[in-house]
C-alpha cells in the first residue's frame, strides 16, 4: 500500500480519507517517515522554524467543561481559578522587554464575567508597549464564545479586535471535529462547524490562522482522518491556513485521567500522516510542550518543520503535569534543530525570516567530542545560558 501511496505522492496526486487511514496502520514506520520527510524537504529543505514568542493565559475561569481540560476552573472563586488584571498582564510583557518577544499568544477559558473591552484594552496595552509585536490571541472557541455571550457576529467581534491590535487566531479550540469524539470530550463550546466558520470568516477578512488537533485519548485513526481532511477542505476554500499543529494528549489532572498518553511512536505517526495529507497547508508544527522536546526534535525527520518558539510560561500543559519545561531559551531551540540535522530560521508569525542560523557542520554532540579529544582540559561551552540570539559560533567558552 505504502509503495501506491508514495507514487501518488511523487505524481503530485491528491490522498484519499482511505490512503490517510492506510497511512495510519502502515506497519513501515521509519518508511511513512521518510515519505513524510521527503514531502517536507521539498517543501522546506532544511530550513526548521522557531520563534520569539510568549505564551499568556490571562484567565482560566471557563464555563466550558471540556473532558481533557486540566486547566480551566468554572467560577472565579474556586481554588486555583485565576484571572489577571491589566496591569498583570501588561507588565508581563513590560519585564520581557529587553528581550522582547516577536509574538504573544494568548489562550483564555471562556469566562462569563469579563466585560468584552477587557481584551480589547489587553490588546491595545500590549501594542502600547511594543508596537511591532504580532498579536495571535483568542481561538475560535474564544471568539465563537465572544460572539453568543456580547451579542455580536463573528465579523463585528473579529473586527474589533482587530482593530484593537489583534493580527491572527491561534489554532486551539479543534479538539477532534468528528461529532462522535466532540460531543463526548467537548460538548458545551462552539462545535466543528463553528470552530471552522470563524476561521473562514478570518480568512476571508484576510487574517491567518492556524489548526490543532488534540490527538491519543477516545478518538480512532478514522476520526484523526477526518479531523485533517475538513482541515484540508477549509484551506482548498481559503488558503487562509498557516499552521497544522497535532497536540498530543496529556491525561494528568482531567476526566481522562484513566487513559494512557499517546507513546512517541503514534505522535511521529500523526505528524507524518498530517504531512502527507495536508497537501495545501505550508507548516506542520511540532509544538514541543505538548510532544515533549525530544520527540518533537525527531519529528523534524518525521514531516514537521516548525518547533513553535520559547514560550516562556505556560500553563495549560502545565496543569495536566507535562514533563517538558515551561520555556526553552532561544538557544536550546537553535542547539535542539541543529541537531536534528537541520537549519534553524528564526520566523515572525508570517514565517518571514528574522534570523537564518548557520548550519552546524556535525551534529553539535558530536562535536563537542570532537573538541573534547582536541583540547581535554577546555571547558566546554554552557549553551543554556547563552544570550538570547545567539549562536553557537558567538558563545563564549
Ligand atoms: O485548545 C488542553 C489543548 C490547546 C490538553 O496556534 C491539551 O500556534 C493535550 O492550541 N493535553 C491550547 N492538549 C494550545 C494550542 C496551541 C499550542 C501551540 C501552538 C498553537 C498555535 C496553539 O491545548 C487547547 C487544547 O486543544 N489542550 N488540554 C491536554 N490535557
């Protein structure tokens, strides 16, 4: 089946839901991953992208009671619920300011309190501070959410936001599209059709957004399909797309608490196969909280070709106890790409270039043994505290 699939990937042809669930059962790992890698190394070459970003949860107050949710609290008043006020959030913004992040990322629980000019004075607060920064705030759900609860269209939300300094959606909020999985692990927030209407209204407003997929608790290889190809289907209509980010489930702390987390194998698996089948979406991304950075510097062979960025805090992984920590410094990230054999790009949310990073001539490992033969009694660079930015050429040892 494998060798069918790969002519048609080399002919340029189109996969059907029935090669995506092939895909899925191939027994040939490493040779789906090659088929994945080669997908990417023609799309990308080498080039692997990361960003500056900072992630930010202003509140986690939700009405929603979503199953695999170890974050969210219902009211205000219970133990761990958290909202922050302005100035919390601005000023952590304000203390990364001599390292300033190109991009923050904002994800909310659904709170039913807040009056709707608290984001918008969020928003202008963070533009005030640092005017070029790329604001990626609110999922569909969010603003799904927005719309029902101030009483306004997607469009009126989606505009004043905008206009308050909002530049593109982040792709939380997908869960798994297929009513069967959805009604089960996420029945009281906006349904597949919603999530996908506010992106198509985004796109067609000329904003860029990404997709997730919260993949390995209920759902089956047939639902993951599925979840894809809709994917697909939206971005054949609008191309508004940028991103394709599988999220690999954490069972800590929520109601599927009893089921196991998905193993590397199945997460290099999905990368793969969202590659092969999302034949007109530019970037699959390996968000490294979520598959862990080793397994996320592996799917860098595996099909991705973004790592997301440094992130800073995080807390919905966090809740549900991931072992990744909460930040990578900018040069781990670059350490962490190069060897996976590949060229660290420092990107702006657009994937414009910030900074292209040498390639490192072995894997940087190897040589460190290699110096470390040389020279025995050298100290060998500490890469972690590196400055912000730099490279491993311009460490000092
Ligand atoms: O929507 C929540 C997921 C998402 C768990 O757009 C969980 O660039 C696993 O969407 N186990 C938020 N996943 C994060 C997100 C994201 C991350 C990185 C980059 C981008 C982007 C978007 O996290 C939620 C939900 O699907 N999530 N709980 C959990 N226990």
């Amino acid at each position: 089946m494998l060798d069918h699939i790969r002519e048609m990937v080399r002919a340029g042809e189109r996969l059907s839901y029935e090669d995506g669930l092939a895909l899925f059962v191939e027994p040939d790992l490493l040779a789906l991953g090659q088929l994945a890698n080669e997908v990417r190394e023609k799309r990308h070459g080498d080039r692997t992208y990361f960003n500056k970003n900072m992630r930010l949860e202003v509140t986690n107050v939700c009405v929603a009671s979503c199953l695999f949710c170890s974050f969210a609290r219902l009211e205000a008043h219970m133990p761990g619920a958290h909202t922050m006020s302005l100035e919390q959030a601005w000023k952590e913004l304000e203390d990364r300011m001599d390292d300033p992040p190109t991009e923050i990322h904002v994800v909310n629980g659904l709170h039913p309190g807040l009056p709707f000019s608290y984001y918008e004075d969020l928003l202008r607060g963070f533009k005030r501070i640092h005017p070029g920064v790329h604001l990626k705030c609110f999922t569909a759900v969010e603003i799904h959410f927005f719309a029902k609860h101030y009483g306004m269209t997607y469009v009126e939300v989606l505009e004043r936001l905008r206009a308050a300094g909002n530049d593109s959606l982040p792709g939380g909020g997908a869960e798994i599209f297929h009513p069967e999985v959805r009604t089960k692990i996420s029945d009281d927030k906006a349904t597949a059709d919603e999530y996908l209407e506010v992106h198509r209204v985004a796109h067609r407003m000329g904003m860029k957004t990404n997709v997730t997929m919260l993949f390995g608790h209920i759902e089956t290889f047939a639902h993951r399909v599925d979840h894809i190809l809709r994917c697909r289907e939206l971005q054949d209509e609008t191309g508004g797309i940028q991103a394709f980010i599988p999220l690999a489930f954490h069972p800590d702390g929520n109601g599927m608490r009893n089921l196991p987390a998905p193993t590397a194998i199945d997460d290099l698996r999905t990368f793969a196969v969202s590659r092969l089948l999302l034949d007109n979406v530019d970037h699959i991304k390996a968000f490294w909280v979520s598959s862990g950075p080793d397994v996320a510097q592996i799917a860098l062979r595996f099909g991705a070709d973004d790592i997301d960025g440094t992130i800073v805090h995080e807390t919905i992984y966090k809740a549900a106890n991931t072992a990744s920590p909460g930040a990578l410094g900018y040069h781990e990230l670059v350490r962490l790409i190069r060897e996976a054999g590949r060229v660290p790009v420092e990107r702006d949310t657009f994937y414009n270039v910030v900074k292209e990073h040498p390639r490192a001539d072995l894997p940087e490992a190897a040589s460190k043994v290699k110096d470390r033969e040389r020279k025995p009694r050298t100290k060998l660079p500490v890469v972690a505290s590196a400055p912000a930015g730099a490279s491993a050429e311009e460490v000092p040892s």
